[in-house]
C-alpha cells in the first residue's frame, strides 16, 4: 500500500467510510464524498512530501 492510499485509507475511516462502501453508494453519493474528502487528501500527501524533503535534508539525503 503506497502512503498516499494509507492516507485515502485513514480518511474515509475517520469519516466512517470504506472502499466497499464507497462502491456501493450511487455515483452521485460516491462523487459527492470523493469532492469532499480530496483537498483532505491532497493536504495530507502534500504534508508527507514536506517531511520527507525536510528530513532528506536533515540527514543529508538528496532531496526528492
């Protein structure tokens, strides 16, 4: 699992949400929580790319 579908993974559970559940909604209910939970997303990813530049450099790794 890639750190960005931990991330999906870690949001929808905080919104009481799974993939199964995600697929069984109608595609206007599942392309209303996909609006909804992308930016989180994305803030969250975002977030990890910094760290991981951050402590690249902290340890003297090139950067990404």
């Amino acid at each position: 699992m890639t750190p960005q579908q931990r991330i999906r993974r870690d949001v929808l559970k905080e919104n009481r949400l799974t993939e199964e559940g995600l697929a069984a909604m109608s595609p206007a209910e599942r392309k209303a929580i996909e609006e909804e939970i992308a930016p989180i997303i994305a803030k969250r990813v975002k977030a990890l790319e910094e760290e991981a530049k951050t402590k690249g450099k902290l340890i003297g790794l090139p950067s990404m």
